[in-house]
C-alpha cells in the first residue's frame, strides 16, 4: 500500500516500542545479592498448610512447618525415628504395660507464657478423644484409658488395653502437647512450647517463625526461619539454583537432582521416609480377590523398573507393608520375584482370560501417576489390559478411599508403622483375615521385646504371603540444601522438617 | 442512557445470580467431602462428622445456598473451611497482587502491541511488517507458562537481576512488590501481545482503505497525521474489545502463571481451594469474578462511546 510507505517516514511508533521495552526492562538492573546473614533460614515447601494446628489436620504440611519447632509432645522422634524424651524428662511402664507414668520437665512455658504441667497433658489428651475432636489420629488416643496428676510434674497414663508403639505414637504430631487458653486460635496463631515462636503467615506464599529466647532447652542457632510454599518443581529448582532459597529438604523434582549434586553449593541427600508405596487392591472384588491372581501382579510387577523409571532410581523397592528403616524389618523383596511366565500361569488358572480390564485409579502425587504408567505397560505384558484413571485428591478420599470404589490405585502410606490397617474391621482395600488380627492383637499385647520383633516378622511374611496389595517401594526424601547448611534431617521418619538443630558453617 | 444502563443492571444482577446458583451445585454435585480433605486417611468417622458439623456442612442444601446468598448480600463472605479466617480478608490480601499484576499485564501488552500493530499496518510487506508478524506468530504459540520458566531461567539464574519466584510484600516498599512481579508480568502479557498486534495491524489496514483516509491524504494531510489522526482511532473498537477479553482471560492465565512464579494471588488461592474443597472460597471467587468480567464488559461498552460518539448517540437504549 502506498499510503502505509509514504507514511513510513518519520513515524514514532518504532521509537513508542523502544520506549516500552526500555520501560520494561528498566530498574531490572539494579540488584545485589546479600550474604544471608548466618543466623536466618530460608527454608522451601510444596505445600502450604492449611492451617497451623497438627491436632485437628492430617496435612503433612502442618506438620512440616510446626512440629518440634513450634510444638513439642511428652516424646519426640528423632531424625532417626527413634523415640527421645521431650516434654516428658523421663517415664516409667508398669509390668503389664497399662500404665505409664511421665517425668514432666519443669519451669516450661507456652509462646503466650501459659504454664506447661500435668494440666495440660490431660486436657490434650482428653480433647483429642472427646466426641467433637476433629484429630485427625484419633485412633492413636484410642487405647487411653485415663489420664490423672498425682502432682504438678508427673503424669500417668493408663492404656485399657497395652499399646507397642504407645510411646512412639505420643511422638507423632497429632499428640503434641496444647495449653487450654490457646487451643482454639492454634490453626491461626499457634502456640506451643518449642524453640520457635509463629511470627507471622502470609497466606500463599510463607510463614516465618522466630527463635523463642524463653525456650527450656538448648537455644537453636538459628534466630528466624522463613519457610516459603512453591508449588512448581521447575521453578522451585530455578530459586534454588538462584539462590533465593538455602534449603528444599522434600525436593518434588527429583530427576532435576543429578545437576545439584555436581554442584559444590549444593549438598543433596536422599534419604527414607515411612512412605510405603503400594498398588492397593480392591480384596473383594474379583478378581483380585483370588490370591492367585494377587500373587500374578505381584510377579508381573518390576519393582526395579519402577524406582528406576518413575523415581529415577530413588526409593528401595520392599515386600511387606513396612520399610527398611522401621524396627523388625525383615526383607521380602523376593517373594515374588519379577517373572512374566509365571504371572501368566497364576493368572490363567485363576481363570483370568488375557485382554481382562484392570483399572488403576492414580491420586495427584506424582510418586502414583509416573509408577502408574510404568505398571500399565509392565501388566500387558502378563495379558491384562491395563486402564489409568488420574483423579484429584478430593475425589480419591471420596471414592476409592471412604466408599472402596475400585479395582486398583496407586498410594503411599505415609504415617509410621502403620501394620494395623491391614487388622482393620473395615478399611479401603477390604483385606480381612483372621488370622493376620489374631496376630496383631498378639503383638499389641506383648510385653518381651524379643517376642514383639518375632511378631513384626510375622505380620510382614503374612501380608506378603496373602499379598493383599502389590508391595511395590519405600519413598525416598529427596532433599537439597545449601553446602554450608548443617544439622539438616537427612530422613523422614515422620513428616517434619525440625530445624531446632541447623546451622551455618563458617 | 439511563435505561441502557438501568437494563445493564438487570442483567448484572441476573448473571450473578445464575453463577452463583451454578457454582453452588457444581461444588455440591463435585465428588469430595471438605472434611476428609482436612482430615485425611487416618480419620475416624465421628472426627469427620464432628468437623461437618463444625463447618456448618451437615445444614440442608437450600438453606445453606440461601443463607450463602443472603450473606453475600451484606457483604459477609464467610469463613474459610481449611484456613479458618473470613474468606474477605483473603481475598483481600491477594487481590493486592493479583490486581496490579493484570493492571501491569494489561498496560504492558497494550503499550508494545498497539504501536507494533500500527508500524506493522504502515510497512505492510515491508521488513518492519514481516518481523513483527514473525514474532507475534510464535508469541501466539507460546505458552505462557512456559515463556514463564525461560523468563526465570534467563533473568533469575543466569542473570540473577530479579526473583526467581514468590512476592517480597508491599510492606518493604514498591520496588521490591514490583520486581516480583515484573517477569510474571512479562509472561502474561508477551502472548496477549502478540495477539493485539495482529488485531491492530488488520485492524488499521481495513481502515487506511477507507475513503476518508484517502480524502485526508488527498487534501494534503501529511501521512502520519492521516494515519495517527484519522485512521488509528477509527481502528480501535476491536482492539478494545480484545483487550476486554483478554482481561477476562488474564483472570485464568494467572492461575497457572501464579503457581509458575508461586505468587500468593487470586489464582493460587482459587486453584488451592478446588483442590482441597474449600467450597465457600471456591463459591465466593467465582461470584466475584463473574462481578469482574461484567464490570470489564460494561467498562468496555463505556469506551466504545469515548471512541465512537456515533455509538453514545445511536445505541443508547
């Protein structure tokens, strides 16, 4: 057009561009990268909580930001799971293992300055048994009978039937110690009696906690901590590699781990966690009520292939519903070992004709979508025709958890020890068996540590005689810090990222 | 006038009214329980019906949707089920970078693409013109989360000028908000860019053939005063109306840009809530943000007559 050249000369609109872009790019250049100062913590989760109470939720996320930092139990697990002494100095178990009776350390305050004493032991047990108690492991309350103050700084427990893992529980989250005056308002404004305070929360984005210098115990180095929620693994890898954050200690990208681990800023660890990943099966619905056909799965599943496929290579593959690091372990791995035939041959004399729909229901995580693939073409292998099914998080609680409307899902079963799902009157896969419950009240009941690991033995070699689920993997935590970070949780043992004992090297 | 805009008030109402009711039951007809989000696999079923209770779930339907509906009325927006706090203030707290993020969004697509769209139109054929549709046919194509994560690639890690992600807070000032917002800003607005210059450019083009345009010429108007004068405001109504629509679409493309830049948004916040059933949130989003995009429309319809007096006078209705 000639009117379009003509007008050519001249025109601004080239330069109204140029502006623009100088406008956009503009003050980006100002900058300047401080030292973090050695005394604060900018720590990284996928996750934000939804609130700040572990007693009354069973996201993992509460837990991650509050436990042992802003909250404390009578006990405590350790980085190792094992079970410390926390609020409780010391404790003593009656010979039939019913009553229980807690050292309570003394002079402890609450973030508000409310007294800590027997008081409040018995009002937070009593409130997570109460009939309007939304805890979340209400369960693990469930075995206490009573609790009564003999005096100020003793409390003592009685169990209407012994509790094993009793001690190990009263460690968890759920059961952490909450002053009455403040129960309430925790989920907005917590208040325990750990090392750090609740500063504030900017919802969306981080919360940031503050070191509590009227703290009973050892003061942590650290005198802030600012943990910050990133959803995208990506750019949570890209504000590592930036710099803006020292720690991810739950990274959820780990096949971006390889180019942390030749870089010397970073330290990158992997380490365990309680996560026992399983491809759950419906036990009542045929076929996978056959344990022929139970069994086929499990032969036509390569667990290797998983880890290394859908986990590039980290987690350890595992043959019961306990992982490596729990107390007992003993290794099942190979009770099925990975053969295709042999698959076959279970499955036709279950009857299962070859092209039979199989399908996977897979919840968000994506541990369950990535090993859902790997197993769809793993299973047609063996003849199966393999369906998979993504599906939120709310709509698998609903219909696969609370109603067991499926065939198979993929999960991992977080909480620690969690043998007594499978002796459970009614849970989502519908595994019922005598015999397993027999044991499990057995072991429950006894009393000789001897006998107690000759137990867990035996339910481990149950479960994966009956095979009610395909056992498939232990979930690795993959983390990544800054080098010069230490005291670090290299593991998991219970979902927490307790700082109490990081600090910077020189 | 006043009966056009008496009439634009009926049907705000009306539209809102019908979002509401469909958002209520989509959330209600949607599988997934709030509870047993909150509570999760170890929960025992009295723990569940203790927390519906507690969140008020265990009411009848209709009387929660009226009650829901009434209470918006008053400006009461209720409390959220995961957060525990009035479902206001969080919005409140987002919409204060959810806001100046579409606002400089908007202002920054519309800067670079109605003076490229122009120059496009004036060189057609031309090198200008081929390279600037060069450009807007791959931003068009390009994702925005994805120009997102190259963006944090380029100016976070290899040129460490801006952050990689999260809001520094407006309480430490302007330019530290600003600069968290800037490479999300960018994000969004490169491929809406791209699509306004081209609307430009066609736009202007139909235009510079118009007789008057000729006229102009004819009666020995210079060229750039014919074009800037003359042809780029009559051109502009369908620019207006895509910047319009692309402001509706901004309210989406953030939801996906917020999580990218792990920004505390609107569109974090409604994403988060659909995940975990926090149903008043989800419902009272939806309702505002069908308020939004009327409100867009209505303020579009107002521009069309700043443009075009023609319009103010012959549609007023």
């Amino acid at each position: 057009m000639r009117e379009g050249r003509d007008m050519a000369q001249g025109f601004s609109a080239r330069r109204v561009a140029a502006i623009a872009l100088a406008t956009a790019l503009a003050g980006v250049v100002q900058v300047g990268t401080a030292e973090a100062a050695k005394d604060t913590l900018i720590l990284a989760m996928t996750l934000e909580p939804p609130h700040m109470d572990p007693t009354a939720g069973a996201a993992s996320a509460i837990r991650e930001v509050t436990y042992a930092n802003i909250y404390e139990g009578l006990t405590r697990i350790d980085a190792k799971g094992e079970v410390q002494p926390g609020l409780a100095e010391n404790w003593t178990v009656s010979p039939d293992a019913l009553t229980y009776t807690f050292k309570l350390r003394a002079g402890v305050k609450f973030h508000d300055g409310a007294a800590f004493d027997c008081s409040v032991v018995k009002f937070s047990y009593e409130r997570a048994v109460a009939p309007d108690s939304t805890n979340a492991q209400k369960g693990l309350f469930e075995p206490i009978a009573a609790t009564s103050c003999p005096d100020a700084n003793t409390a003592v427990v009685t169990l209407k039937r012994p509790a094993a893992n009793f001690l190990f529980s009263m460690g968890w989250g759920d059961a952490v110690m909450i002053s009455p005056a403040s129960a309430a308002t925790n989920k907005t404004n917590p208040i325990g009696t750990g090392p750090f305070r609740f500063k504030n929360w900017v919802k969306g984005d981080r919360v940031v906690l503050e070191r509590n210098d009227a703290y009973w115990g050892a003061k942590p180095a650290l005198a802030s901590v600012t943990i910050r929620f990133m959803s995208d693994p990506s750019a949570a890898a890209a504000a590592i590699a930036a710099g803006d954050i020292d720690a991810f200690p739950i990274f959820p990208a780990p096949e971006t781990l390889d180019r942390f681990k030749t870089d010397p800023r970073f330290t990158v660890k992997i380490g365990t966690t309680a996560g026992k990943t399983i491809m759950s099966l419906n036990n009542t619905r045929p076929p996978f009520n056959d344990v022929r056909v139970r069994r086929a799965l499990a032969h036509a599943i390569d667990k290797r292939a998983i880890v290394d496929g859908a986990m590039s290579g980290f987690g350890a593959p595992i043959g019961s519903h306990y992982v490596p690091t729990d107390p007992g372990y003993v290794d099942l791995v190979n009770t099925y070992p990975y053969d295709i035939a042999k698959a076959k041959v279970l499955l036709a004399e279950a009857g299962v004709k070859p092209g039979t729909p199989i399908t996977i229901t897979l919840p968000p995580p994506p541990y369950a979508r990535r090993s859902g693939e790997v197993i769809a073409a793993l299973l047609q292998q063996v003849g199966l025709a393999p369906k998979l099914v993504p599906m939120e998080w709310a709509q698998w609680l609903e219909q696969v958890f609370k109603n067991s409307d499926f065939d198979a899902t993929i999960i991992s079963h977080t909480e620690a020890r969690d043998l007594d799902i499978y002796a459970r009157d009614k849970y989502y896969f519908n595994y019922q068996s005598p015999e397993y419950k027999a044991l499990y009240k057995q072991y429950l009941e006894s009393r000789d540590p001897a006998q107690q690991t000759a137990l867990l033995g035996e339910l481990q070699r149950k479960l994966a005689s009956d095979e009610p689920n395909v056992f498939l993997f232990a979930l690795a935590k993959t983390g990544i810090w800054s080098a010069k970070l230490r005291g670090m949780w290299d593991n998991n043992p219970i979902p927490a990222n307790d700082v109490t004992g990081v600090s910077w090297a020189e | 006038m006043i009966a056009w805009l008496g009439w634009r008030l009926v049907s705000f109402v009306a539209t809102l009214l019908v979002a509401s009711l469909v958002v209520f039951l989509v959330m209600e007809v949607l599988p997934g329980d709030p509870a047993s989000v909150m509570l999760g696999m170890g929960a025992r079923p009295e723990s569940l019906a203790a927390l519906r209770a507690q969140m008020g779930l265990d009411e009848p339907l209709l009387q929660r949707y009226v009650f829901w509906v009434a209470r918006l009325l008053v400006g009461d927006f209720g409390r959220s089920y995961t957060y525990s706090v009035p479902v206001a203030e969080l919005i409140g707290q987002r919409v204060l970078i959810s806001a100046p993020l579409a606002i400089l969004a908007i202002g920054l697509s519309t800067l670079l693409a109605i003076p490229l769209g122009v120059h496009a139109a004036s060189r057609r054929g031309r090198a200008g013109d081929v390279a600037v549709m060069g450009v807007a046919q791959i931003g068009v194509s390009v994702p925005n989360f994805w120009l997102g994560l190259l963006l944090i690639l380029c100016f976070a890690v290899w040129l460490p000028w801006l952050p990689a992600g999260g809001f520094a807070g407006w309480d430490k000032g302007v330019w530290p908000g600003l600069r968290s917002l800037i490479l999300p800003a960018v994000a969004l607005a490169l491929p809406q860019a791209a699509i306004l210059a081209r609307v430009t450019r066609s736009s202007v083009l139909d235009v510079l053939r118009a007789d008057y345009v000729r006229t102009a010429l004819a009666k020995g108007v210079s060229p750039r005063r014919a074009l800037w004068r003359h042809a780029v405001p009559n051109a502009l109504i369908p620019v207006v109306t895509i910047i319009g629509l692309q402001f509706s679409f901004l309210l989406a493309g953030t939801i996906i840009i917020e999580n990218v830049f792990s920004l505390p948004g609107l569109g974090r916040l409604i994403f988060q809530a659909i995940a975990q059933r926090d149903l008043i949130v989800v419902e009272d989003m939806v309702v505002l943000l069908a308020g939004s995009v009327i409100l867009v429309n209505l303020l579009v319809d107002l521009v069309y007559a700043v443009i075009d007096p023609r319009l103010a006078q012959g549609e007023a209705r």
